[in-house]
C-alpha cells in the first residue's frame, strides 16, 4: 500500500536540518564543504583527469574530498560550503528515511525529479537550499560540531512512490 502523498511543508520539515551525508553523497567535515558532482568532473576533465573510479575526481572518498579543488581555486572549484545554495534529489526509502542521492550547485542543479534521477516506486524529490553548519554524531559516534545541513528549503518537485507503479497501457 503507497503512503499517502506528502505535502510541501512535510517535505520541508523533513529536510530542514538533514545532514549532508548519505551512501551516495559524503562531506567533508573537517573543512565544512560538500562535491557538486557535476563541478568536479568539469574540474577532472580541465586537469585531464577522466577515471571515474579516481576518489579525487568523484569525491566519494571523505578523506580525500577537495584536495583536487584546492589547486583549481575560484568559481571552477567543486566544493560548496556554508552559506551556498544548492541543489539536492532526495529518496525516501520505504517510508523511513531520507537519503540524499545528489548535491549540485545551483548551475548545475535540476529541478524535476525526472531529470534528476528518474522517477521510481520510492518517494522522491528535488528541493533548492542554503548549506548551513550544524553539530551532527555520526553512526560511528563521532560528533562533527559544524557538520553541513540543509536549510531554507524549498522544494521543486516531488514524486511520491505511486508515480513509479506502472499503470494499465504503461511500457515501462
């Protein structure tokens, strides 16, 4: 049975102090900063450097994140820090939680969850927001005092779970 569609102030009081950290999307917490995914390879391809599986060109590897970045300075650089607003797609997981599939900066943020990643049977949404610092314990029972949230949220599309069921005469 499909979860009832949310509204725009549950998605908001949902998001509104997320932590940016996710299986897909890693920050690193010593400097306050998070990949805009899209940046970054930009940023690897002007280096020549194009290996997706290379930690520093994906960002995927927390301590390694922006090191890369530190050498390209400027609007070129991938990282995005407190006070940026950004683009962020969200996947809420068999109704229990959310989790932060992407992190974009506003140039190349999407703002359809189709464009995003595609709609699925899973509640889905993309939301605009400001990066803010707020203290987080992570699993590992590390506390990260200015650890980067979501804040300002306002979302942009939403596409609960019964958008990505089939229906009668559908091809997918």
């Amino acid at each position: 049975m499909a979860l009832p569609r949310r509204t725009d102030a549950q998605l908001r009081a949902a998001f509104t102090g997320l932590v940016v950290e996710s299986l897909a999307v890693r920050q690193d917490v010593a400097r306050r900063t998070v990949r805009c995914a899209a940046c970054a390879d930009v940023a690897a391809e002007e280096n020549g450097d194009t290996d997706p599986e290379d930690p520093d060109v994906n960002g995927t590897d927390p301590s390694d994140a922006g090191s890369d970045a530190d050498s390209l300075g400027g609007d070129s650089s991938p990282d995005l820090g407190v006070g940026d607003a950004v683009v962020v797609v969200l996947r809420n997981y068999e109704g229990f939680t959310w989790e932060i599939q992407d992190v974009s900066c506003l140039a190349h943020g999407v703002d359809r969850v189709a464009d995003a990643v595609g709609v699925e049977a899973d509640d889905q949404a993309v939301v605009s927001c400001v990066l803010e610092a707020a203290g987080y314990h992570s699993p590992d029972g590390t506390y990260h005092p200015d650890a980067l949230t979501l804040g300002d949220v306002t979302v942009l599309d939403y596409s609960p779970a019964a958008d990505g069921y089939p229906t009668s005469g559908d091809d997918r």
